[in-house]
C-alpha cells in the first residue's frame, strides 16, 4: 500500500494527523482516544504490509 493511499483511508475514517516538532518528518495521527505514528515517507512511497496493518489496528479501523 502506498502512503498516500493509507493516508487517504485514514482520512475518510475521520482521523487527525499532527506534526511532529523536530523534523523527524513522521506525524501523530489520532482517531479519537486512539493514535499511532505515520511515517513521513513521500506519497508514492511504498509501506510495508505489516506497518498498514499496525497503523490499521492501532487506530482500530478494520
């Protein structure tokens, strides 16, 4: 899955995304109690099936 296309998903799921200070480049994404980490890599970049998954259960979308 590409970044932008998770990003999106996460989106349309109503989640919030917040920058980091520091540069590290990733951002918090929250989904009401819920958050996790998304990494700043460009849109077209591919993401790992495992990470998705992580970021999926963390913010418990199905």
């Amino acid at each position: 899955m590409r970044a932008a296309e998770l990003k999106r998903l996460l989106k349309k799921h109503g989640c919030k995304f917040e920058n980091h200070n520091g540069g590290s480049g990733h951002q918090t994404v929250r989904r009401g109690q819920f958050k996790s980490t998304f990494p700043g890599h460009s849109g077209s970049a591919e993401l790992g099936n495992a990470l998705g998954h992580k970021i999926l259960t963390d913010l418990r979308i199905r």
